[in-house]
C-alpha cells in the first residue's frame, strides 16, 4: 500500500480549505460540507449548478460557522471552463489557505430501464456523472499535486458501481461503474508522483436526499444557464435512508480509517435501525459469480419488493416490501 492510503489525521486539515460539487440541494455534497466546517473546522467552497441554490445552502452553513469562509460559487461541472474559473475564484478568496479536500460529488439520475430510455438521458448521466469528474480532477488535482501538504481527492461513485447492473437505472449504474474504475486509475496515475494527495471513490448507499427530483429540475430547466434562479430542493427524510449528516460522518470515519472504496452502508451508528443495504453481501455475490464466468440474473424472475427487478435492492432494507422512502 502507498502512503496515499495511510490513515488520515484530521488535525491537518483544520483551517484549509474543503471544496465540494454538488452541494446546493442539502443532500450528501451539504453533508459534506456541514461536517467539514462544523467537525473539522475547514473553510468550505461549496460548488453547484444554480447560483441561487447553492448561495441558499451557503448562507446556512455560514449562519452555523460564521468564523469560517463559506464561499458559494456556481459552476458546470460538465464545462472545464466554469471550472477554471471556480479554481481561481477559490484561489482569490483563500490566498494564504491551501485545499485540504475535493470531493467531486455532483451527479444526476434518471431512473429508467434501457429500452424504455431516453439516449438524451444518458448523454446527461454520462456527462455529469462521467465526464464531469474527469473534469474536475483535470481542474483540481493538479493545484493539490503542486501542495506539499496532505489531502484528500474523492469522488462520489455509488454502490451501483461496486455491483451488478440493475434493472432500472441503466445509465446510473453504468456511469458510476466509470467513476470506480477511473478513480481507480487515478490512485495509480499519482501514486509515486504525490502521495500527498489521498485519492478515494465514495460509494454511497441509501442517503435520504433529493437527487431524482434534483436531476428532473436540471433537465428541465436545460437551457437554464448556471448561474440561474433554481431555487434549492430540500429532501424528504427517508425511513431507513441516512442523513446527509450521519452519511458524512461514515464517510470521514472510512478516510480516517485509511479506506479507498468508501463504501457507506445504511448500519448503525449512522441509522437508528437494523436493516442495512448489505452492500459487501451484493458486491461479494457478483465476484462469485463473476469466478464462475456466468450472470445470475434469476432476480429477474423475482417478485420484487422494491418494485422493478433488482440485482442490488434486495438486502434486508427491502425485505417485506419495505418502502424506503417517505414520499413513495
Ligand atoms: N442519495 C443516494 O442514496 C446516493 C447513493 C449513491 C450515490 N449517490 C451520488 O451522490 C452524489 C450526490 O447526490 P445526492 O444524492 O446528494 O443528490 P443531490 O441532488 O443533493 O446532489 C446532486 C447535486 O449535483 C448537482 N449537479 C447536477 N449536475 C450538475 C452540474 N452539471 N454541475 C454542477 N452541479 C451539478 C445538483 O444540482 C445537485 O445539487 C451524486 O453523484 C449521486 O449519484 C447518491
């Protein structure tokens, strides 16, 4: 193992700076940011699409933090330009403080089957979710590299790319796959070259956020420039989902830890109940099939609970037809 995947010390980071996409819609990229200012005492860039969404989320970190920088800039992550521009703006506002932490976690999700898809859909997931964080370490690594300091890279995969394809989200599933293998890449790419610079891919499972109705605003409001009047979705707490609160403090429990997939479960202590994703289960079931050079897709034939045939919403959370969510 490299030094890229020692333990983290967060003393280290204290009083630099955390810069998050995705965090104007209080869902895990807020998370992110609440737990970096209020926890680890970081100022915070936070980064999303509409100038009003983000600006909303920022002025509610900054009325919990207000010794901190709270800075909200809004930017395409899909365009490298806007990020250039969000490198230098955050250059600008902490001349003297460096980036302790990047987590590339803006993401979108149409939930549809193949046949029944739209190709513009994926031409959306697969320039955000995929392209977008290629992006973002072009913009962002770099500046990281050139620190002596130790930090963190990490983007926000999913669970739906440690396992196997789904029935129902497709393009999700094949972009977060992407997003796996090319932090991956990116772990070996600088390994040697900076050590300093910790890379790790989030794999998320339930976190009780707004990401559906997130991504049918955006898509709506397509021709919207960035920069534009969206107002902020706040989510409906799941029933068995995570907050976006507890989600963050799995996520800096696993860096600390020294972990390079981060994968957050739905186990306690982060939720209240006993009913996990079981995503290690699900993960270790494709590898042993995958041993065997075959595809078990007999879930296919499944009733099931979570209403569409699943290859990965079958743990104990979607047992007995559990809906996980307060809005379904
Ligand atoms: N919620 C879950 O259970 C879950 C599970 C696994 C993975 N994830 C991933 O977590 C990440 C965050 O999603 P979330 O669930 O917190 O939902 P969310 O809606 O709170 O966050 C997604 C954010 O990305 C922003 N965004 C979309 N396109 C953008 C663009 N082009 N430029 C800048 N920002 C853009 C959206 O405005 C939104 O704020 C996503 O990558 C998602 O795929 C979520």
């Amino acid at each position: 193992m490299s030094r890229q995947q020692e333990k983290f010390n967060f003393a280290e980071l204290k009083g630099r700076v955390a810069v998050i996409t995705g965090a104007g819609n209080f869902g895990i990229g807020w998370g992110l940011a609440k737990h970096s200012a209020l926890n680890l005492r970081m100022h915070v860039a936070l980064i999303d699409l509409h100038e009003a969404t983000v600006e909303r989320a920022a002025a509610e970190l900054r009325a919990m933090a207000p010794d901190l920088n709270i800075l909200a800039l809004a930017c395409d992550v899909t365009n490298s330009a806007d990020l250039i521009r969000a490198l230098n703006q955050i250059d600008d506002a902490f001349a003297d403080t460096s980036i302790g932490a990047v987590f590339a976690n803006a993401g979108v999700l149409f939930n549809s089957s193949i046949l029944k898809s739209d190709i513009e859909d994926w031409e959306a997931t697969l320039n955000v979710n995929v392209l977008g964080v290629v992006k973002t370490i072009k913009a962002f690594v770099p500046k990281l590299q050139a620190q002596t300091q130790k930090s963190i890279f990490c983007t926000t995969a999913s669970v739906g790319g440690l396992v196997r394809g789904d029935g129902g989200a497709a393009a999700y599933q094949a972009s977060k796959h992407a997003v796996v293998a090319l932090t991956e890449s990116l772990s070996f790419e600088i390994a040697k070259k900076s050590p300093q610079v910790h890379v790790r891919v989030l794999c998320p499972c339930i976190v009780s956020t707004s990401l559906m109705q997130s991504s049918q605003l955006i898509k709506s409001a397509k021709n919207a420039p960035a920069g534009g009047n969206l107002e902020p979705i706040k989510p409906n707490e799941m029933v068995l989902g995570m907050t976006p609160e507890r989600h963050a403090e799995q996520v800096f429990d696993l860096i600390s830890d020294g972990k390079f997939y981060l994968v957050t479960d739905n186990v306690k202590p982060y939720v209240d109940h006993n009913l996990p994703f079981a995503a290690m289960d699900i993960i270790a079931e494709r590898f042993a099939n995958l041993k065997e050079l075959q595809l078990d897709n007999s879930d296919a034939f499944a009733t099931p609970a979570a209403g569409y045939p699943s290859a990965i919403l079958k743990g104990p959370m979607f047992q007995g037809g559990t809906t996980f969510s307060n809005g379904d």
